[in-house]
C-alpha cells in the first residue's frame, strides 16, 4: 500500500514536469497552442500574519494548463500499469 502511494506521488510529480515542458515547447505552435490555455487561482499577494516574536507568511498559487492534466493522468495510468499486482 505504501509503495502504491509513493509510485502514485512520483507519477503526478513526472507529470507535473512534463506538462510544464510541453506547456513552454507547444505555446509558440499555433496548431497546439490549445495545449498552453491555462486557469490560474490563488492568493495574489501574501497573507502575513505577525506575531511580534514569529512573522509568517502563506501564499499559494496554483497555474493548470491543459497539458499538465493531460500529462498527469496518463502518467497515473502508466504508473498502474507498470505497479499492477
């Protein structure tokens, strides 16, 4: 179960990174430049909250693409492929 769940995190991982690459490859490529259109959301500017002593900053910023999720999702269906039991 644990390795499944390892194997799982690497596999969005590599997909993260490929569809980032394919996002900057593809952006410039009038035919595939649907691959580029993207939703980004999250927090524009920082929270900070400020505690005198500790001063913390949390911000998030999420940017989807169309081949990021393309490239997540086949490579969580190649990763339980290779992992099947």
């Amino acid at each position: 179960m644990r390795t499944r769940t390892v194997i799982s995190f690497f596999c969005v991982l590599v997909g993260i990174v490929v569809g980032s690459l394919l996002v900057n490859v593809t952006a410039s490529v009038p035919a595939l430049g649907w691959l580029a259109y993207a939703l980004s959301f999250g927090l524009e500017s920082p929270v900070v909250l400020d505690l005198s002593v500790v001063r913390l900053t949390f911000g998030l910023s999420v940017n989807l693409s169309v081949a990021v999720i393309l490239c997540v999702a086949i490579s969580l269906v190649v990763g339980n492929f290779i992992y099947k039991k």
